[in-house]
C-alpha cells in the first residue's frame, strides 16, 4: 500500500547509489579509530596520563554532540542556497577533517600539559569537521523521501558503504599506521566527493510528499513534532541497546569467553553478517514496511543475545555463531531507522528544507547513546562486584547478564514503542 495520491519512483540505479553512498566509507574510516585506537595511542604512546586524557575526551565530545543541531541548521541553509555551494562545503569540512585526522597521530614532544591542549585542539576540529559533513551527507539524501522501498535503498547504500569503512578502520591502522591510514583516508574522501559530485542535480519525490526545495526551513524545533520525537525514543532505546555491547565486548571475551585472540574475528563476523544482510532487510521492507522490518530486526538481536548469559570459557565458538545472527539483525537497525526518518520529515511539510534540523537531533542522539551505556552498565558492574581481569563467578556472571541482558531489555522497550508509534502513524507501516 502506498501514500493515497502518489506514484512509485524509478528504481535507484546502483551507479546513484554507488555515488551517493561511497562518501560513507571515509567518514566511517574517520570515526572508528577516534573512539578505538585514539585512547589508547595517547595513553600507551603519548604518555599522557588517564585522567586528564579521560576529561579531554568528555570535554570535546560533549561539544561535538551539543552543536550537531546547529550544523543541521547550517546544512539546510548550505541545501538551500543549492547543490554547488553544498558541495563545496562538503569539500572543505572533508579537507579539515582529513588534515585534523593527521595531526593527531603527531602530537608534539613535550610534558602531559602540551600533549593534551594539542589533542583538544586537534580533536575538536576533526570532530566538528566530521559532524559538518556527515551531517550534510545524510540531508543530501534524505530531501530525495521517496516511497518506503526508495528510502530503505537510499540508506543501505550509505550504510553499506559506512559499515566497509568501519571493516578497513579496523585493520589498516594496525597493518599500515596512522600516517599511511592518513593517505588511504584522503584518497576515500576524494573519491566519495567525487561521487557526490557526479549525482543528479535533483531525484523525483513522489507525489504526497511535500517539496519544500524554493522555502527556507521553519524556525520550529524538530521536537515539537511528534512523530519525530517517537521515533526518537525508539531510536534512544534501540541505540542504548547496542551500545551496551559495544561497550561490553573487549571485557566479556577476555574475561568471560577468555579469548581475547578472537576479537578481530567475531568484530570481523559481526559487521561482515550486517553488510551482507542489508539487502535482505531492503527486501523486507517491500514484504512488511518499514516498521514491521525493524521490529523484525529487532527482536532477531533479542533472540540471539538472549544465550550471551550461558556462555562461558571456551565458548568461542558458539559465541561466533551469535555474532553473526546478531551482526544480520544490526542491518535492519543501519538501513530501517535512517528511512523511516525520511519519511517522517517530508510528512511533516519540512521534505527539501529541514532535514538538516531533524538530522542535528538525530546525530546528537547517536552520540548520546554511547554515552548512556557506559554511564549506565560500567557502573552497574562495579557495583555488583566485577572487575576488569577478575576471575570471580559472581562478577562473572554480572558481566555476562549486563552484556546479553541489558540489551534485550532496552531491545524490548524499543519494539514495544515502535509497536505502539506505528498503529499511531500508519504511514510506518505501508510498503
């Protein structure tokens, strides 16, 4: 069933796709090492102490987050003014970020104190920088809306090309370095810019979707619609859901599973089954709709997490085979979410002038989510007892049900309020 009074789009060619999308890879190339490899390399390399490397961090990510919704802003107005200067601001947030990128793999000899005001410094711009285009790359497809299967095309195409960028961070810094990681990022921006570059001037909405693409964006907050703010809530809950883990896993397969050697395989496992299994929640999406596929999706990863508490030593195995279940089931939660925003917008008449204002919040609220699940479970596991490198049952045991517990119980919450928003809003559901 479609929106009554409108026409289905042409397929989305996969030479559009492709040029939309490959501007992902880099930014996910970007965004992996700063929250993986970063701490790390200035507390191991750099020498810097943790405490203050810890308050640097928070600082400047707590910054990055509060601005997203003003660069949302200043992405409609980039939009607005026309592809070319969008374009061209995509160009030198890209060049920033890539030089940011760089220098903080060179921080300067001297104390702890000038370590630091250079990893602040560097830091913010790379992150500012990142935001700045990451979020003007999303508004960019977003005005296209579209009818469901569209949307959910559009999006697994970016988050596609996001999850192999995620596949090389992961490996080239350890087999390349940094500096050669640096190169490799500034030839992936190249051509993702180049790509973008090459799309169409403007892609057909269907009609029933508003075209706001001659007027400026409302003045109104995003959250005072909503539809948006369930989605939101929906959103928050999911994410938590799977931050928790994310946050968790170093912890559970060295001291629960007790095989730290096998991290890079079951990350490998995970984001591999998530890239191969977008193109099945495309499909489903042209079976169910949009809301039902996530739903799908979502109770697959409770499914699979519920037997994380079960394992224990020597379970590598077994814990493989979660990896890739829940890794197919992080496919929906990547293509659905992003596509039923789009359709959220160009409902509420802001479709070609406000994507940037509903992608500021909902960027803010990614980052958000990382910041809930350590604030949540780190705590929560101190106080029951567990301990990085412990071998006591008890703390054990907490880790593992905080590991596989925690996120079904956020996962459930998320489909119970994605069940109730889609009988409110029955647009969710149409294919």
């Amino acid at each position: 069933m479609r929106p009554p009074g409108s026409r289905p789009l042409k397929p989305l060619h996969w030479r559009t796709g492709l040029s939309y999308g490959s501007l992902g890879l880099p930014l996910a190339f970007v965004s992996l090492p700063l929250y993986v490899n970063l701490p790390h390399y200035y507390a191991a390399v750099a020498g810097v102490p943790l405490a203050g490397l810890g308050a640097v961090l928070l600082a400047t990510r707590a910054v990055d987050a509060v601005l997203d919704p003003a660069l949302g802003r200043l992405a409609d107005r980039l939009l607005h003014r026309g592809l070319g200067q969008a374009w061209l601001a995509a160009l030198l947030g890209s060049l920033i970020m890539g030089l940011g990128f760089a220098a903080l793999w060179h921080p300067p000899e001297g104390g702890p104190q000038e370590v630091l005001i250079w990893l602040a410094l560097s830091l913010l711009v790379c992150t500012l920088a990142y935001s700045a285009v990451s979020i003007l790359h999303q508004a960019w497809g977003t005005r296209w809306g579209g009818d469901p299967n569209w949307r959910a095309r559009v999006t697994a195409w970016r988050e596609g090309a996001t999850l192999l960028g995620v596949l090389l961070a992961s490996i080239l810094p350890t087999w390349l370095g940094f500096d050669a990681t640096s190169v490799v990022l500034f030839l992936a921006l190249a051509i993702g810019l180049f790509g973008l570059h090459r799309l169409p001037p403007a892609i057909a909405q269907p009609m029933g979707y508003a075209r706001g693409h001659n007027s400026p964006a409302s003045t109104a907050s995003p959250c005072a619609d909503a539809s948006f703010r369930r989605l939101l809530f929906v959103f928050m809950l999911n994410g938590v859901a799977a931050a928790i883990p994310a946050t968790l896993l170093p912890f559970f397969v060295a001291d629960r599973l007790q095989a730290p050697e096998m991290q890079p395989l079951f990350l490998l496992c995970y984001f591999g089954a998530a890239a191969a299994g977008l193109p099945l929640w495309v499909r489903a999406v042209s079976r169910w709709g949009l809301a039902p596929s996530w739903r799908a999706g979502m109770l697959t990863s409770v499914v699979a997490f519920s037997l994380t508490p079960w394992l224990d030593a020597g379970d590598g195995g077994a814990f493989l085979v979660i990896c890739l279940a829940s890794g197919l089931a992080l496919g929906a939660d990547l293509a659905l979410p992003g596509a039923l925003l789009t359709g959220v917008i160009h409902e509420s008449g802001q479709g070609g002038s406000g994507e940037g204002r509903y992608l500021g919040w909902w960027t803010c609220a990614a980052k958000l989510n990382l910041a809930l699940a350590a604030g949540l479970c780190l705590p929560l596991l101190s106080a029951l007892g567990y301990q990085s490198g412990t071998s006591d049952p008890a703390g054990l045991q907490a880790l593992a049900w905080a590991y596989g517990g925690l996120p079904c119980l956020f996962k459930l919450l998320a489909w119970a309020g994605l069940w109730r928003a889609e009988h409110l809003h029955s647009s969710w559901r149409l294919i």
